[in-house]
C-alpha cells in the first residue's frame, strides 16, 4: 500500500483526492470499515449464538462471546441430541435430520448445476460458432426468458409437475431448471464469440469435424467461464427457495435452505431456539462459506465480468 | 448488458433489454453439417425453453381467464379475474407495499453500493475486501432473513439492545407495521450491497485514467468530476444495477416468507407474497395467474421506461 503523501500516481488511484489526502482518505476508510463491520458482524453473531446455551441467552443478549458456551446448539441441528437432552438447553424438541438435507442440497444443486451448464455451453456453441438459418432469431427468442418473472412460470409448471406425478422428489426438483437457463447461453455465447478463429481453422485443415471442435477446442478455451457460470449456478440452485418450497412437501428432496424454513416454523413463537437456528444456520450456510474460500477470487471476478461483458 | 441483443433481427420491440450495437459471430467457416449440429446441440436448451418457460408461460396468461382450484380442471371465464383485481383492494395494498419496498431497496441499495464502490476503488484493490463484502450474496435468502430476525428481535436481538442502551427507544422492527416493510429493505440492501459494490468497482476499472487527468486540468472538483465524469460514464452499469435491483425488489419472496409472512396486519404483503398465498394458501391458481401476469406486464413497462430514461443522452465510453 503507498502511503498517503507518495506523490507517485497510483493507476489505482485515480481520482484521489491528491490535494488534501487527509481527511477525506479517513473518512473512506471510516466508511469501509464501518460496511465491512455491518457486513460480516451477522456471521459472527451466527457463530456467537449457536455455541450459546438457549436458556442463558436472555440472561446476557448483549454479550459478545457465547452465553455459557456449549456445542448442544450444533447436536440438536444435527439431531445427534436426545429429546430431554435438547430441552434442558431450551431446544423445541422439533428436530431437524441435517444429513439427509444436506444430501438432498447437494443432489440438487450438483445435478442442475451439471445438466444447466452442459445444455447452455453446446447451446453457446452453436449460437456462437455455427452458422445456420435462424440463428439469430432463436436466440432472441431463447433470450427473451430473462425478462419474464419466475412466479408466472412457476405456477404452471407446479401444476406440471403435479400431472406427471412428480412432486416430492429430485425429478420435480431438479427437470425444470435443468435443460435452460437464458443467461447461462448468453454469457458462455458471449465468451465463445470472442475466441479467435485461426485454432478452428488450423483443426478443420487436419479434417477435425465440428464435434470435435466443439469437444476438443472450444470446451477447453472455455473451461474459466464454465468454471464460473458452474460456481455461480452451484450457488444459485442450492439457495433456491420458491420452487423446492412448491414442490418439496416431504423429507425426501426437500433441500436444506428450505428445512431451515420450516425448522423455524416448528420452534415456538414465544421462546424460539435462537441457539439451535443459528446453528442450523451455520451448516446451511458452511458449504457456500467453504465454496468462497476455495475459489473467492474468481467469484469476485467473474461478477464483475457478468457486468462488464 | 449493452450487448445482449446482437442484431438486426432484434426490432425496435425486441424483447430483451440492451440494444443493437453489438458484435455479431464471426463468420464461420462454413461448414456443410453446420445447420444440423447446431439444431442437434441447441435441442436439449429448446426443449427446456419450450417445456418449461414457453409452455408454462402460455399456460399462465390461459389461467389468468380461468377460475381454477387445482383441483377442478380450469373453467373459462373470461376477464373476471381482472375485473376482482381491479376491485381487489389488497392487490392494490400490496402493490403499495412492494413499490414502497422497490424503492427503498433501489435508493438506498444504489447510492450505497455506488459509494462503496467508488471508495473501494480508491483505496484499495484487495480481493480479499471485496471477498469479504460479498459474503451476504453467497448465503441463501432463508439464511440472511433468519439471522437478521434474530438480531432484530424485540427482546433479544443484539440490535435492539444496543438502539435501546444509546436512544432508550424500543424499536419492533418487523413486528411494527410502520417499520415492517424498511427493516425488509434494510436486509435486502445488506444482502445485494457486496454484489452491486463488486459489479460497479468493475465499471470503475473500466474508465480510462485519462479522463480524469483532463477533467482535473481544466479544474474540475472532485465532486464536479464524480458528477460530470464518473457517474455518466458508469451510466450503462449504474443503469444495470438499477434494472437488477428493481426487477429482483419487485419478486422478493424468501425474506418476506420467513421473517413477517406479510405481517403485522398485510403491512408487509409484497405482491410475491400475495400471489402464494392466493396460490398455495387458497389454492385460486386462477386469481394468482392473473396477479403474476399484472406483475410481468408490470415489470416489462418498468424495465422498458428504465432502458428508455437511460438511453436518453446515453454517453458511453468509445
């Protein structure tokens, strides 16, 4: 970091306030600091409450370390503690079977991921690098899904669904988002256009057909932007609400953000188990936090690419 | 953004927002099998778009005339689904509610991330800051309501406790029907801050460093050129980040759900909100089609007027 009386113009930098650095230098950073407090304090409140014992917490809400610290919170989320166990701590009792809800999350959100994400880069592919009649007008039609609110769509296709006797299961869940997703064609389509011609020529010189193009050059050149659109499409599908929420009315699919939900309602209006929610709420929210250390600096990019492209 | 629609075919109606001055594909070599493969690769995504987008909308704007309990097949009966809205006073409360939502989400959710961004961009290009203010867009809707709701609550939320000890007031948030609906937008800002901050810093990376160096030649304030030069010069994404944050506002949904339900008193029915409970609660899936097609014509005239402002004197960087 330069210090603030470095002359040199940082490129960064552009813009500064190089004539008076002082003041208004710290007041932005007052102004960073207090969003990145506002915005990661509720994670830490999370993690706070959930190794709180329920019962102690009226005693001290203000207090910044746990309330009388205890891992119960993370036994009754993941249903490891007995009834009376979860009582004494001031569980509900409801129980919330987290295994088979985190392995519904990542059935869904791994298969849709899989299945969106193949379907839009042959799509990209033909839109981008093949000519052919129509195209253009395909796409436009294809295109116009990103102006249509899901809650028009989302009702007849509950209706759909429930006609082929497919609710409360992965099918219902997964088959609608699973072959078509607008802006996924349009952002690998986009990267596609972009990629220089002379490979493809060099490769149908040697008598490489287009399948193999396809296969064997354009998919490898866009292995970053499929990483990216799969990341941000994992993230999406597996925060999905409405739709599971529509279809899921049994355990047997029924993802964990939408388990949540419900532990929620089944924890007494009066005297809820904050503790054991926030410990639900951790584990819901572990696999996206694990997701974001693993790859944090290419979900930054790749939002500010969706923007710029 | 700008790019969506890369061609003539587009028409001034076209659907999509953006407009035509785009690239279009390199022209291919061409190639005898070009036309079957393309259908061959394109089918899987047309089949998707047919089955469940083309279809399913067809079928919804079909309901909105029907009077259909999921249960009864659909009886036709033409524009009294319309003419209830019309006279439907709730409709019309909970698009009070939703645009006052909208418009306290968009305000303070663009000015905010603006100046997050512009500050970001001046003091530091960390990955690791813009990681860290993007960490509410990665966790679910569900998630961020429930933690919220917790810290909000009236008796034990650490944020009541703290407005208490400094003011000695008492605020409910959600269980007040005055604050129900800005504690909803104070959460969604919190969560789409991060992820608008991120896409304007990227604007920002985009403007030539030049244009500052003779803006500040002829003299220009920091505030004259933050007016003269920034903010125009980010219109395209400025007007991106509106159109996201008022399409996304217009359908919130999760947090509704899972911290007021709509509560107290309807003080917090967003349309979203109502369409289910029609739907799902009453199961008129007619009534309910006729809401969600009101909010797609809704939203189409919204964006359009949005795209239409914004063109108006568009200057982009060239």
């Amino acid at each position: 970091m330069t210090s603030a009386t470095t002359p040199l113009p940082r490129p960064a930098a552009i813009a500064g306030r190089r004539r008076r650095p002082a003041p208004g230098r710290v007041l932005a950073w007052a102004y960073l600091v207090v969003v990145l407090a506002v915005t990661v304090f509720p994670f830490y409140w999370i993690l706070r409450t959930a190794l709180s014992n329920n019962l102690q917490l009226p005693s001290s809400p203000s207090s910044l370390l746990p309330v009388d610290f205890t891992w119960g919170a993370f036994e009754r989320a993941l249903g490891l503690a007995s009834r009376a166990q979860a009582q004494a701590q001031g569980g509900s009792g409801a129980s919330l079977d987290t295994p088979l809800y985190l392995r519904n999350s990542i059935i869904y959100a791994t298969v849709q991921t899989v299945l969106v994400v193949s379907c839009s880069a042959a799509a990209a592919y033909a839109f981008a690098r093949l000519r052919w009649r129509g195209r253009d007008a395909v796409f436009n039609v294809l295109l116009s899904a990103l102006m249509v609110p899901t809650i028009l769509t989302l009702l007849p296709n509950f209706v759909f669904i429930r006609d082929v006797h497919q609710l409360n299961g992965f099918t219902g869940l997964i088959l609608p988002g699973a072959f078509f997703s607008a802006f996924n064609v349009f952002f690998l389509r986009q990267f596609m256009l972009g990629l220089s011609r002379e490979t493809e020529e060099a490769a149908i010189m040697d008598g490489a057909g287009r399948l193999r193009i396809f296969f064997r050059i354009t998919l490898p050149m866009s292995a970053a932007p499929i990483a990216t659109l799969s990341l941000l499409t994992f993230i999406n599908t597996w925060n999905e609400y409405f739709w599971p929420l529509l279809v899921s009315n049994n355990d047997h699919a029924r993802p964990l953000t939408l388990a949540l939900g419900v532990f929620k309602q089944s924890s007494p209006q009066a005297a809820p188990d904050w503790a054991g929610l926030m410990a639900a709420t951790l584990i819901a929210a572990l696999p996206m936090l694990a997701l974001f250390m693993a790859f944090g600096r290419r979900i930054v990019d790749s939002i500010g690419f969706t923007g710029i492209k | 953004m700008a790019q969506i629609v890369n061609d003539r075919q587009a028409g001034p109606g076209g659907a999509a927002p953006g407009r035509r001055r785009g690239r279009s594909a390199p022209p291919a070599v061409h190639h005898r099998g070009d036309a079957r493969l393309a259908w061959l690769l394109i089918t899987p995504a047309v089949a998707g778009f047919l089955v469940f987008f083309a279809y399913p909308a067809a079928r919804g704007v079909y309901y909105s005339f029907t009077s259909f309990h999921i249960l009864v097949p659909a009886r036709w009966v033409g524009l009294a689904n319309w003419d209830e809205l019309l006279h439907d006073g709730v409709f019309w409360h909970s698009l009070g509610v939703t645009v006052y939502f909208v418009a306290l989400s968009v305000v303070f959710g663009v000015l905010l991330s603006l100046l997050t961004a512009v500050v970001m961009h001046r003091l530091t290009r960390s990955t690791v800051v813009r990681g860290l203010i993007l960490l509410p867009f990665l966790i679910s809707g569900v998630v961020t309501a429930l933690v919220w709701q917790w810290m909000l609550d009236p008796q034990l939320g650490i944020v009541s406790q703290v407005i208490e000890k400094v003011t000695g007031l008492h605020p409910l948030f959600f269980g007040d029907g005055a604050w129900a609906v800005p504690s909803l937008a104070a959460v969604s800002v919190w969560k789409s801050l991060g992820y608008n901050a991120v896409l304007i810093f990227a604007g920002l990376g985009t403007i030539p460093p030049t244009v500052y160096e003779a803006g500040r030649l002829d003299g220009a304030s920091e505030m004259q050129m933050f007016r003269r030069l920034t903010v125009p010069l980010l219109r395209p994404i400025l007007v991106m980040v509106v159109v996201l944050t008022v399409v996304g506002s217009f359908q919130v949904f999760d947090i509704v759900q899972v911290t007021t339900q709509g509560g107290p008193a309807n003080a917090s029915l967003v349309l979203q909100m109502y369409i289910y409970r029609k739907g799902f609660g009453e199961l008129d899936f007619g009534y309910a089609s006729t809401m969600s097609l009101a909010l797609f014509v809704l939203l189409v005239a919204v964006t359009y007027a949005q795209m239409r402002l914004a063109r108006a004197g568009e200057s982009d960087l060239s």
